[in-house]
C-alpha cells in the first residue's frame, strides 16, 4: 500500500474518493492512476523507483517478446529455403540428367564434401 493524494475525484467498488483527499492504494492501482493524472504519490521518489522498475520489466517482456518472434521468423526461413533448395535441386538433376554430365557437374560437389570432411578431422 501506499499514501497517495486524489487530484481528480474517482469511485472505487462503493466509495468515492474527492480532490485533495489521501487515501492508501495499492502500489500498482495508484501507479495506473497517477499515469492518468487522478492522483498522486506522496512520496515522490517512490513512484520514480516504481516507473523506472515498471518500464525495465516491460522493456524486457518486449526483447523477449522479439526475441521469439525472431526465432519464429528463422525457423520459417529455413523451412521456406530447405523446400526452395529441395526444388531447385530436382530442377538441376533433371537438366543434368538431359545433358549426360552429371560426372563433371557434380564434381565440384564431392571435391566439397571431402574438403569438408578433411577439415572435421
């Protein structure tokens, strides 16, 4: 709870609250409020601390926000490239197929593969 004085007149549940009265609310009602102008703090401080805790907590609710999002959006990507790969690899098999070189074209392929698997070990 904290101490808070009414600048605008309000009702909560069954009671009204008038100018200039000071009541206790709870930390969190009095912050919404005080944001909207209806009240404010007595102690000036304490809603800074609060403000300042309150806008860190969204700020990092809204990177983590992003964050899976963005992996959201990479999954998708991979996806959408494996698939597009996976065609175009059907077209150039079949274009290489048609022209009877695959030992030459695919060369290149497997000189990468045993590079790769000489860098592993």
């Amino acid at each position: 709870m904290t101490k808070v004085r009414i600048l605008l007149p309000f009702v909560q549940g069954k009671k009204a609250f008038g100018f200039g009265e000071e009541i206790s609310l709870d930390q969190t009602v009095a912050y919404k409020l005080a944001l909207k102008n209806v009240l404010e703090f007595k102690n000036k401080k304490e809603f800074t601390e609060l403000d300042t805790k309150i806008k860190a907590q969204e700020k990092e609710a809204l990177e983590e926000k992003e964050e899976a999002e963005n992996r959201a959006t990479a999954i998708l990507e991979k996806d959408y490239l494996e698939k597009k790969r996976k065609s175009l690899q059907s077209e150039v098999d079949a274009i290489t197929h048609i022209l009877n070189d695959a030992a030459i074209y695919y060369k290149p392929y497997v000189d990468l593969a045993e590079d790769l698997e000489k860098g592993k070990e």
